[in-house]
C-alpha cells in the first residue's frame, strides 16, 4: 500500500538545558548572524569531525545540549473574517436555501479561529529565527516561545514556498545562535538529531541516520517551481516539528524538518528536511534583497527509469548516469547555450548529478546571472557548456517589457534636482496606476511614489527597473519613498508572473 506523503502533516493544528551558542561579531559590532556571516568552528568537536562514520559517537549528550537552546517553539493564529450566510458557505456545511429557512436569511456568523504549532531555528542573536513557509502561512498572529520560556511576538519577514521555508523575526538581543553545518558534507549512515516541539510537547530531542539524500517525494504544491532534494532520516519526527532542527553531532544544524512518510499522519520511520546549504541560499537572499533570486535553466527533466518507448521519444540512444532533458524553454538559459533535447547532464560544475531532485537543488543555489559549467552526454560523446542561469521571467527584451507592462502603472525617471530634494541617488516616480495591473490590484500605491529599489537591486531608469524585474522570483519588494514625507515605504508584488 503506497503511503501518503503530507507536508501539512508536521505542521501541528490545535483545537482551540542551559548553554547555547550566541557569539558577536566583535569586529564589527554588529550581532552574530549565522546566514550572512562566516560561521566559527561549532561548540562541539567529535571524534566524528573529519573522520569515518564507524567513529561517531554513541553519546548525544553534547550535541543536545549545545543545540536545543536555539530551536524554538512557534505557535499560529490564523483569523477568519466574518461572512454573510447568504450565497456562500455557512458554518455547518448545509445548503444556503436550508440554512436560511431555519436561521433566517442573510445572517452573519464567524468561523473560530484556526490555530497551529510548528518549530523554528534561532539564526542570529537579534531575534532571525527559520522556519517552514507551511507553519507561518496566512497566520495573522504569531507566537515564539524560547527554550527559557520567554515569549515573543514575531512577524514574518519574507518566505519561498518553492522551498516551503520562510524567516520570521522577534525582537531579542542577545540569543543563542545554532552554528550551521555543511549539508553537502553528510554522508549515509551519519548520526543526526532531530529537535523540535512534537505534538504541542515541550522542546524533544530524537536520533537516527542519514537514509538518504536529494529525495524528492513530490509533496510541495505550495510554489510555482517547487525544489525538493530532502534529507531523509529516520529520527522520529511528528506534527508540530516542522520548522524544527536536524542537528550533526557537532551540534550544526544540516536541516530544517519539513515532512514524514506516513499513513497515518504521525511518525512511521522516515522524515524528511530541508538541506542547511540551500536554507542559507534562500534565507540569505530574503535578508539581503527580500525576497529570494533564483536563477533558472529552462528545461523540463525527464522522469526516472525511461521505458523504451519514453527513450525513444525523447532521441535517448545512451545509457549515461545523469539527467535527461525532455525538453527546453527556447528562451531559457539552457537553449542559449545550445542544450537540447535528448541529453544527459551528467555534472553542475564538477559535482555528480545523477537525480532530478540533485540538479534542481544545485540550480536553486544559483542566482540569475551566475554561470554554471555542465557536462553533458549527447550521442555517446561527453561534452562541456557555459550556461548562463536567467531569472523566471528571462532576459530577452519582449519578456522584460512585458513584465513592466504587468506592473500596470506609468513611471517617470526622477530629475537630479528632484532626486537631491528627497535626499536620494535617484529613483522612477509613478506617474499614473491603472486598475488592472498588478500595482494596483496587490498594493495601496498611489501615484507619486518614488520607487527606489526592486527586490533590494536599485532603479534610476526604465531600463534598470527591466533589469530588476528579471532577477525577481515572482514574490519581491518594491521600495521607495513618497516626496515630503521622510519615510521608506514597502510594498509586497506575489506572482508578477
């Protein structure tokens, strides 16, 4: 009986050890920030570090230790507005007509509020905390409980449901900070801990092995491009750990947990996290440009295990360990750099790709505009291309209007004079909004605004709001000021595309 895969599974609904790791950045003076800074060497050193996994340790004691004081204990309210019963859903789930001849018509109701529990990890001393995208997710109140039972309101500073992670904050000082481990480093077999807030229980800490690695189990619908290339273990992990830490015996932290295999909802023997290295890559893009650049190859991956008529289709003659392309984007980066359809990716500079779930975590590390070298298999001879990654919405000129036109509003550069009266190096002003675009339907705009910044990439000109546009994710930040009034405003763009 095939076993039902659920991220929403570990994200916990409801009804209704001293130590730690907080270093500062004594040169700059700035506090500890594991993502955006170089990380020191960990707490804890095992006889594991740098050695065979037949040295590992067999007492968890101080990696437990060093680590749960950062993994935190997240608690959801999402509200529900209140609705007219009269041609639309009413609370017993009767038909409308039926309903408004016991009740009468047209009477109001409130549905109770949907409250969750989830985990987190602690990423810098000011208050930074990862987690799940699925925890946080419409949540309209959100609650952090620290391991001292100290409690914070937190607000969510930008999430990637591609990934399903997002990075939330508190106002804290001060607080102790989980060093991140390599994920490309862990091996099969490796001991790990798993530590979180199960089934509303208090902070619990699991153990178990590496079982595998990039696993792709196709759960994340929550994105447009979802990544999946999971840990997978067999420490016990169960509703309310997501979010949670999966911890190395040096105490680093080399995943967020995220999901289980089960049948039943609850821990079966595989759980399933979200590798450090690409958490750093997202996590940092949201705390550099607020939201996250992702670059793209512009191929569609065939599935594994091709019978011979799927071979055949797809012009596949060899037998090489890699990846095959089903077919390309004919503006993508893979098409420019002359990949087509039929061959195999076999290496994402220099490192073994020989599943999809790999080569679309290696992409994700990327940004639009890195170059990425390939290897490539194409009728029995191996061949090395340049590949130049484009971001979603690509970097032909067609595609770049286009995606000012989305925007739906008319801009204007700013004069110096204009730009040195607001105190700025110099912006696009908006001169008119139409209803029908994306500015006006998502934000509260108004016309006369000063865009300054896209997704953190500074605009002066039509052309480099182009520019910046294509570099964007779906999910960005417009920034900018409104003149006379000395602030910095921000407005949210979901799904330009």
């Amino acid at each position: 009986m095939r076993k039902k895969l659920t991220i929403a599974a570990i994200a916990l609904l409801a009804a209704g050890i001293g130590g730690g790791y907080a270093l500062s950045n004594v040169s700059s003076g700035k506090p500890y920030n594991s993502i955006l800074q170089d990380d020191p060497k960990p707490l804890v050193r095992t006889s594991y570090s740098g050695g065979s996994t037949a040295a590992q340790p067999v007492d968890f004691e101080k990696a437990a230790g060093t680590a749960v004081p950062s993994v935190v204990h997240i608690r959801t309210v999402v509200k529900f507005k209140q609705t007219q019963s009269r041609g639309g859903m009413n609370p017993f789930g009767m038909d409308d007509e039926l309903f408004e001849r016991f009740f009468g018509g047209g009477r109001s109701f409130q549905r109770p509020d949907q409250k969750a529990s989830g985990s987190g990890v602690i990423i810098s001393e000011d208050g930074y905390i990862v987690t799940n995208n699925h925890v946080v997710d419409g949540a309209t109140d959100i609650n952090v409980t620290l391991n001292d039972r100290k409690n914070y309101k937190a607000k969510i500073v930008g999430t990637d449901p591609n990934t399903d992670l997002a990075l939330i904050k508190i106002d804290g000082k001060d607080l102790p900070v989980m060093p991140l481990g390599n994920s490309d480093e862990v091996r099969l077999g490796q001991w790990v801990l798993a530590i979180g807030y199960p089934l509303n229980l208090d902070v619990t800490v699991t153990q178990g092995i590496i079982s595998a690695k990039s696993r792709n189990i196709g759960i994340n619908r929550q994105g447009s491009a979802p990544v999946e290339a999971f840990l997978q273990t067999d420490a016990a992990v169960n509703p309310g750990s997501s979010g949670g830490a999966l911890v190395n015996t040096n105490g680093e932290l080399v995943g967020i947990n995220a999901a289980i295999a089960s049948p039943t909802g609850s821990y079966a023997g595989y759980a399933y996290s979200i590798p450090s290295n690409l958490m750093k890559k997202v996590v940092g893009d949201i705390m550099k440009y607020g939201s996250v650049q992702r670059g793209y190859l512009g191929i569609s991956m065939a599935p594994e295990n091709l019978d011979e008529a799927q071979r055949k289709e797809l012009g596949i003659t060899g037998n090489a360990d890699g990846v095959w392309v089903a077919d390309t984007d004919p503006t993508g980066a893979a098409a420019a750099a002359g990949i087509r359809k039929g061959d195999a990716i076999t290496k994402v500079d220099d490192v073994n790709v020989a599943s999809s779930a790999k080569l679309a975590e290696l992409i994700a590390m990327k940004k639009p505009g890195d170059k990425v070298d390939l290897t490539l298999v194409r009728d029995g001879h191996e061949r090395n291309v340049s590949v130049t990654l484009k971001g979603k919405l690509g970097a032909m000129s067609g595609q770049q209007a286009a995606a000012v036109e989305a925007l739906g509003a008319d801009f204007s550069a700013l004069s110096r004079a204009d730009a040195a009266k607001l105190r700025i190096s110099g912006g696009l002003q908006v001169t008119n909004i139409r209803e029908d675009g994306v500015i006006g339907n998502q934000t509260n705009m108004r016309p006369g605004f000063v865009i300054t910044k896209i997704g953190g990439i500074p605009v002066r000109s039509i052309d480099e709001l182009k520019a910046a546009l294509a570099k964007q994710d779906g999910n960005f930040q417009i920034e900018g000021t409104y003149p006379g009034s000395g602030s910095i405003y921000y407005y949210g763009i979901n799904d330009l595309n």
